[in-house]
C-alpha cells in the first residue's frame, strides 16, 4: 500500500481543526509555534545534549556553592561565609562562562542536525521558508538554555542572601579608608580632615613618593583637583564589598538573560553560516572591504546619536591612553541587530566573500 502527501493546495483549502494554530501561507518567514515546539522537542529527546547542558550550567555552581558551604562548616574561621559579595560575583562570572560554552553547544547541535535530518528536503517539499527553520531555532534554544541559567543564578541569588556577612560600615581604596554612604562633598570633607591617609596611602596623581612626603597643602590641592575621580573608586569600592540588594540581583539575572539571548542568537546564526557554505561547497567566509566600512559607518553613526559617545568610560576605550575612542559595543538594539543579520542570511549573505 502507497501513500501520497495532499497537495498544497488541499491543505490550504481545508479549515483548521478546533484548537489547531492555523497554518501560515506558504513561505512565510516568521516560524510557527508549532515549528518551535517541534524543534524544541527535537533538542529535548537529544539525552546526552540535555545532559551535557545541565553539567555546563548547573553542576559548576553547586560544586562551587557546595565546597564554599563545606569549608566553612569544617572551619569557620579559615573560611568564610559563602555568600559573601566576592563570591557571588566569581560565581556570576562562572555562569557566564559555562553558559557561552553550553549555548554554543546547544546552537551547533541544533544546526548541524538540520542537513543529517533532511530538513532542507523538507523545507523545499513544504515550501517552508529557510529562514522560518533559523528563526525557530533561537526561542527553541533560549527555552532550554535560559530556565537552566535562572536556576543556577536562583542558587547564586539564594546563597548569597543567607549566607551573607553583615555588610561593612566603611569602604577601603587605595590604602584610604572612608564611611559608606558618602557623597561627593562628605567624602571631600572626610579626606580633607584625614590627611595623612592619604599620605599613607596610594592614591593615583597623589604628590610624592620614594623618599618624599606631601605636604598638607599639596594633599588638599590634589583632593580638590582629584575628587571626582577618587569618589568614583570610592563607589566601586563601596559596591564590590556590600552584599548586593534583591532589586539589584534581580536586574543582573536580567541582563545576564539578556547576554545569553545575543550569544544563542551569534551561535545560531554563525551556525547557519557554515552550513550554508559546506552546503555550496564553500570553506572560507570573509567579509568584504565595502560591507566592514558600511557597518563600521552605520556603527558610528548609531552609536553619535546617543550621549554615551561623551562619556568617559571602557565602553569608549578610554581606559587606554592613546586609545581611538570609539563604541565597541553595537548599540541600535537587539532587535534591530538580529533583523539585519536575518536578513543577511536570508539573501544569501551578500557582504560575505565565500571562497
């Protein structure tokens, strides 16, 4: 016995069922929810992907969290509490790092499959847009990838909370030690009535040195000159040794949901990329000349609309001294930046020289 696919148009022509998304027309770009689901099922029933995702996300954190607890349970006193601020920054870091390393693994798991799959076969029966299968991959990935995330930083957040020492009543910087919770003109005044910290100390454009000791006068003129900058240090350090508020660990798991959407999207679509090429018997991708100047044109010209072109900070480069100034971060949007590099690869990847 023989069976036959209806034909489009006999699928076009029949009512959905109750219940049932309706399907779109043929070459629609945008994927389905159906599309989705089924690729996100696709990755789930993958057991050794799920697994290596759960090792690369989830285990690091315990293991860290788990020692740190350990340690101070066998002695309190050569260890400290595992909550403390260090700790929750190192351990932050620690998911961001194995977060990329599991992203990108799920991304190139989730693209290399597609030619073994005859997914491109399918796609040219159904008349399915390619770019509706790419597109797909990015909610199907980010399903897995961000709840594995929010609950290793969830164990981050909860540690940190009650396990953590009292915070400190003053904040050290380069050798100064100063109350917290000072501003500007209160940490002027403070300096000013505690001279010789500052001659003890180490602060930058101080005057002094090797065998020589600044005068009073001198170390008044240098905190007059200086403050603005030494209030800066003063807040870093005030916030690098304070346990962070709930309102302030919720917008970091923020933005670190934020960073592992852009990473998922850059694995997926380079992914996409070299399938692309392997498929059209290609081995190097380049950029051209003209497509670097034309985003490095674009690049700027986003980044002078906005104020932080005028700031002083590393997100312009300036702390390094001699250093072009320039925005190193694409700043027109997520949203706009993932539908310029849609677009790219849905025409073939014109500004792309493939060899």
């Amino acid at each position: 016995m023989t069976t036959t696919e209806p034909s489009l148009s006999e699928g076009q022509s029949q009512a959905p069922e109750p219940g049932r998304h309706r399907t779109p027309a043929i070459g629609a770009w945008l994927p389905t929810w159906d599309l989705i689901t089924t690729k996100n099922l696709e990755i789930r029933k993958r057991r050794g992907l799920m697994i290596t995702m759960v090792v690369l996300i989830i285990v690091p954190t315990v293991l860290f969290y788990g020692l740190r607890l350990l340690f101070h349970a066998v002695d309190p006193h050569g260890y400290g509490l595992a909550g403390s601020p260090q700790f929750f920054s190192q351990s932050t870091n620690l998911i961001d790092e194995f977060g990329f390393i599991a992203a990108a693994a799920l991304g190139a798991a989730a693209g290399t499959t597609d030619l073994s799959d005859g997914m491109f076969r399918h796609l040219v029966i159904t008349g399915r847009s390619r770019l509706a299968l790419y597109l797909a991959r990015i909610p199907a990935g980010l399903a897995i990838t961000v709840p594995l995330v929010a609950l290793a930083f969830l164990m981050n957040c909860l540690v940190t909370s009650y396990e953590s020492p009292p915070n400190p009543t003053t904040a050290s910087f380069y050798g100064v030690t100063a109350p917290n919770n000072l501003d500007q003109a209160g940490l002027q005044t403070f300096m000013l009535a505690h001279p010789q910290q500052e001659i003890n100390g180490f602060l930058p454009d101080m005057p002094g040195g090797p065998g020589t000791t600044a005068t009073a006068a001198q170390v008044r003129s240098a905190i007059d000159q200086h403050i603005a900058s030494y209030y800066s240090d003063y807040t870093t350090a005030e916030l690098s040794e304070s346990t962070p508020a709930d309102n302030e660990m919720v917008k970091i798991g923020l933005c670190k949901a934020l960073f592992m959407y852009c990473q998922q999207q850059q694995v997926d679509w380079i992914t996409e990329c070299i399938v692309y090429a392997r498929k059209n018997g290609k081995q190097v991708v380049e950029a051209t000349k003209e497509f670097e100047d034309n985003w490095v044109k674009h690049h700027d010209e986003t980044a002078a609309a906005t104020l932080v072109v005028k700031t002083d900070s590393w997100y312009m480069g300036s702390n390094v001294d001699g250093k072009t100034r320039r925005l190193l971060a694409y700043i027109g949007g997520v949203g706009n930046y993932n539908k310029q590099c849609d677009e790219l690869a849905a025409n073939g990847y014109q500004g792309f020289a493939m060899t």
